[in-house]
C-alpha cells in the first residue's frame, strides 16, 4: 500500500501544486471564502467525486466508501480560510487580493487534502470502512469554523471514530513530521477591555481623572499575575493600547486588547475570575471605570494516546523514522481543537522550510511560503493513517 500511495502521490504532483498555487493567489477572509469553496467543489467535480456543501455556510464533505463502508469511519480535515496579511513575497502565484494572504498555509492543506481524495478514491477498493474528508471554513476568526461545522452534524451520519489534521510547519525542514500524544496547544481567550475616566486639559490634573493610569496599573498587574504561573504554561498579554490623547490632552477612555493562552481547563476558568477581580479593585482604587470582556475561543488541544502512536508508526513507515520529531506545547491555538474534544483526534505537523531555497519565514508573516515537495509528503501522511 505504501508503494502503490506514493506512486499515486508522484503521478499527481503537478495538479496538486497548480491547485495549491490557484488556492494561495486567491486567499479569501474567514467566513467569507465563497469563491475558495466553488473551486474546491469545481476540483472535486472534475474528478467525479461527489460532495455535500453548504456546511458552516462554506463549509464541504466527501465521504468516500471503500470495502465494508459500515465497519468503522475516520476524518480528515483542512481548513481554507487566509489571513489579513500583505503579502510581500515574490512569485507568480503572489496573493492578487490586496491585504489578504494564504500566511498560515492553509491552502497547502487544502491541496493536501485533495490530493489525499484523489489517491484514496483511486484505491478505495482497496481499504475498508470509510473516510470522511472535511474542508473547513474560518479557522483563523472566533468563533471558529469547526464549532459550527459539529453543531451541524459533521462528526455523524455516519458517525466519526478518530480524525486527523495536519498543519505546516516553517520550525521544522521539508520531509520531517512531528508529533505529540497528549495535550499539544493552548486554549485562547480574547479580552478586550475599556477603561472610562474623564478627559481634560494635562495641565490642569485637578479636572480629570485620567484613565492612562488605570491602564498602565492593570497591564503591570495582569503581567504580574501571569508571571507567578510558573508550575503551568500560560500567556496573559495585552498586544494593544489607544488612548487618543496627546502632549496636552488626556482622553476620556483608553482600550487594551490581548489574548489568554492556557492548557488547563480548570486554571483557565479561574484566571477569567482573576482577571476580572484584578480589573475591579483597579476601577475602585482609581474611581472609574473598567469594562473587561472576556471573549472565550477555542478549547486546548488534546491529541489521543492511542491514535497518536498509531499515525507517528505509519509516519515512520511512510517517511523514515529519522524523519519524525516529537513536538514540544505550543502555546498558538488551533480550532481543530473542537474536534478533539469530541471523537479521538491526532493532530500533526508536517516541515515545510528549506534553508537552502530561502523558504525560513514563520507563519502570520508576509513572507511565508513553503517548499511544495511538502504537499507529496502531505497526502501521502493522510492517506496511509486513513489506510
């Protein structure tokens, strides 16, 4: 099976590459990627490999069937939503919708994933049971694709055993995949917070009551507090600031926004009720105040033991033992999350960097690229865990 998935792997190289090329120049926003999801149907189409839409809006599934379709169903997914991102990279395929860009590689996943498609459905008489392929919509965004792709049904009819997702990964060079069993990403938490003081004159401090103050307290406090957490991995950080005030002027209100990252349920409930007594006793000391929004996101991501051990054997098999990595907790989040909280789940990472070809820029930057010898490595990692 291994040789028969990588000659099929070689053989549609070229198409997959055209598509991941067609997906990264034409990058659309979180819920709104219309036009990616038509052309996802449109490949699908010209393979004469049925589809359901309109999932989550945009949202695809294929459900392919092979021998004994009934005796068990697993899931792949990829995401297909970009980011608003100014790409500044120099290629034919270049983003041609100004400020949006594919800079979380989300079209390589799709591509991946179609290709996956192509070479399983290509041997589906040759595997059991079946695989439920799920292109997803608006990973980047809260609330998130996933969460509403479940409500609607995704994981049943028939429903859903284990499921697997792959992500890129520039750390790590083109050929090697890593892994790790257990609890692998970080819950993540919006706050944005307003904080509501009387404007004035700076000279004359006795007619105001400036929320400057306040702000500058509550991030050293929040920081602080973080700071204490140091038997769990946590992130409490405020990543912006607005005053609209100037040299003479203190403004009326100043807004903070930041994010919460935490791997634990329990601690991560506590800290909202942390935040908020910190934010509280501040607005008192300071007789204003302070409107703390906590915008609960995704969930942290956990990786199945068994499932996990299973796809780093066929990782393995399919790419050498010396080109698989164990991954260390990584505090970015990841809404397949969802997912893994409902049905037994591996999520994975696949290198996609080459020194050699200038191909080093991390993710969410607007030089990110790939080297696209990862896309063979990348259905053909999905379509032996689905074997």
């Amino acid at each position: 099976m291994i040789t028969k998935i990588k000659q099929l792997a070689e053989s549609i190289f070229d198409e997959v590459v055209s598509i991941r090329r067609h997906l990264h120049k034409n990058p659309e926003l979180s819920f709104k990627e219309h036009k990616t999801s038509s052309y996802i149907k449109s490949v699908l189409s010209g393979w004469n490999i049925p589809f359901t839409e309109d999932i989550a809006d945009t949202g695809i599934i294929v459900l392919l069937k092979g021998n004994n379709p009934n005796s068990k169903t697993i899931a792949l997914r990829a995401d297909f939503d970009a980011l608003p991102i100014i790409e500044e990279n120099e290629v034919d395929y270049c983003s041609v919708n100004n400020g949006v860009m594919h800079a979380c590689g989300h079209d390589a996943h799709t591509a991946s994933l179609l290709g996956a498609v192509n070479i399983l459905n290509t041997l589906k008489t040759e595997w059991e049971g079946s695989i439920k392929y799920i292109f997803q919509p608006a990973e980047e965004m809260l609330p998130g694709g996933a969460q509403q792709m479940i409500k609607e049904g995704v994981l049943e009819n028939p429903k859903i055993e284990k499921m697997l997702g792959q992500h890129v990964f520039p750390d790590l060079e083109v050929g090697k995949v890593g892994f790790r069993p257990g609890k692998y990403m970080a819950s993540t938490d919006e706050l944005h917070i307003t904080i509501k003081g009387k404007g004035g004159h700076a000279a004359l401090p006795e007619n105001y009551n400036s929320p400057l103050l306040a702000a500058a307290k509550l991030i050293t406090e929040l920081d602080e507090f973080s700071k204490k957490e140091k038997d769990r991995p946590c992130v409490l950080a405020i990543g912006f600031i607005e005053g609209l005030g100037s040299t003479n002027i203190i403004p009326e209100q100043v807004k903070l926004k930041g994010t919460l990252r935490a791997m634990d349920e329990y601690f991560r409930v506590n800290t909202h009720e942390k935040m908020l007594v910190i934010a509280n006793s501040i607005a008192e000391t300071y007789n204003l105040i302070i409107d703390f929004d906590i915008r609960k996101g995704y969930p942290c991501l956990v990786n199945d033991d068994e499932v996990t051990k299973k796809s780093i054997l066929f990782a393995k098999e399919y790419m050498g033992a010396e080109n698989v990595i164990n991954l260390p907790v990584r505090m970015t989040a990841e809404d397949f999350s969802y997912y893994s909280h409902q049905v037994p789940s591996c999520f994975y990472r696949l290198g996609t960097a080459n020194k050699s070809k200038g191909i080093i820029h991390g993710l969410h930057t607007s030089r990110f690229n790939i080297d696209e010898i990862f896309l063979e490595s990348g259905y053909g990692t999905n379509g032996l865990s689905s074997y």
